[in-house]
C-alpha cells in the first residue's frame, strides 16, 4: 500500500505532510527497491529478538524516529556496523533520498518504516531496544498544536515500555518551548532521567555527532540547538 492509498488515522497528526515535490524517477525506483529490501512488515509479528531482523550481526537495536533526509541515520549506521538502526520516516521525499542513498552504499545494518512510528512501537517487543533518537521532530510551534508534538505521555509511556532498562532516549531540537516542554514532560513520566550535570551540557552535540542539514539552517538562523540525553530507569 503507497503512502496515497493508506487510510488516514488521528495518529497522523504527529506529521505533517506526506509528499513535497515530486519524487525523481531514479529515486522512485529507489524507494521501490529499498523499501522491499530493507521495509519492516508490521502484519507478521514481531521476532522476540530484533537482532534477527538484519541481515549483519548486530549487538544492539536503536530506533530514529523522523530520520528526514537521513544524514544522521546513514551516519551512525555506517560508523558502527554492529548496531542495528531501525529508521522511521512518513514523508515519501526523505524515505526517497535514504533509498537512493542504501542503493548506493548499502547497509546490512538498516531497516526501515515509512509510516506512523507509533505503529511501529507498538509492534515491538517491551525491552527490545537499547536507545531511540528523536532528532529535529516537528515543533508545531503553535500553541493549539501542542497536542501534536511527539513527545507526550502515551508516546513517552511508549517509549519506557519499549527501551532496556539503561538505555538512553536522545532529543534534539532548536525550539526552546519544546525543549522545555520535553524535559518537563520526561520528569512528569518518572522513567526518565536526564542526564546533565550542569546547564551548558545540553548546548554540546553528541559524540561524533554529524550535524545535518536543518540544524545547520537553525544555526545560520540564529536558533541554538539544544541536545538532551535521557536514561530509562
């Protein structure tokens, strides 16, 4: 089922749109050759251990939720081949350009979904992930759309079923309300401890973070990144 004939569903209202301009016929067929190689059917059941979902011997699973045009996901997944990366992405363009991208070099590492991350949380197992990435999510910066934002109760309540005790859930974002709005709602949860010392550690990238195009932007435009890091307990 294409991204055109899928039902629409209230969970929808954690993105925004699903197509920008249109898709090159080169990464077309991209996207139609990488999502049967590397797309996650969520109809049969989930392995009990993700590992066995890739086609490398990997140690670790961790999820990126909202990958867009994937710089950070292709990075990661490249730089430790035995972790395995999971990569969530509703918008056709950005799930294009990864496709067009594995096709080139691929990734024995990398599966991905191009719907609802909610769905796909809810397919996996409890315990079966050793971190989640949620970089750059759409802010909906107005007020009255608040309720949109992925970092919520139901999702954060998602997220601590489905991580290892220890394991870590990583936000990025150059919107202070919703950095603010994250710590507080993280805190409210009680599964998660954030990690900073002191407060100038949420404005220092991760290690061996990569940058990407929309945090550059953010930066050009005078915003400051804020980077939080959360524990499960």
């Amino acid at each position: 089922m294409n991204a055109e004939e899928r039902p629409s569903r209230t969970t929808e209202a954690f993105f925004g749109r699903r197509r920008g301009k249109p898709v090159r016929p080169q990464q077309a067929a991209a996207l139609e050759s990488g999502l049967g190689a590397f797309g996650l059917d969520l109809t049969a059941a989930a392995p009990a251990d993700l590992r066995s979902l890739f086609k490398a011997g990997v140690s670790a699973v961790r999820l990126e939720i909202g990958f867009g045009g994937g710089e950070h996901l292709l990075h990661r997944a490249a730089e430790t081949p035995a972790t395995g990366f999971i990569g969530v992405e509703p918008f056709v363009n950005g799930m294009a350009k990864m496709m067009a991208a594995v096709a080139r070099t691929p990734l024995a590492n990398l599966r991905v979904f191009d719907d609802d991350a909610t769905r796909l949380l809810d397919w996996l197992p409890p315990a079966s992930l050793d971190g989640i990435d949620l970089l750059y999510p759409d802010p909906w910066p107005k007020k009255k759309h608040w309720k949109r934002r992925f970092v919520s109760p139901v999702n954060l309540e998602r997220f601590a079923r489905v991580l290892k005790p220890g394991s870590k859930f990583r936000f990025a974002s150059d919107i202070d309300t919703y950095v603010n709005w994250t710590l507080l709602h993280c805190r409210a949860h009680g599964a998660f401890v954030w990690q900073a010392s002191q407060a100038a550690d949420w404005h220092h990238p991760y290690e061996g973070w990569p940058g990407t195009r929309y945090e550059a932007k953010a930066v050009r435009e005078g915003r400051r990144p804020a980077y939080l890091t959360f524990v499960r307990s």
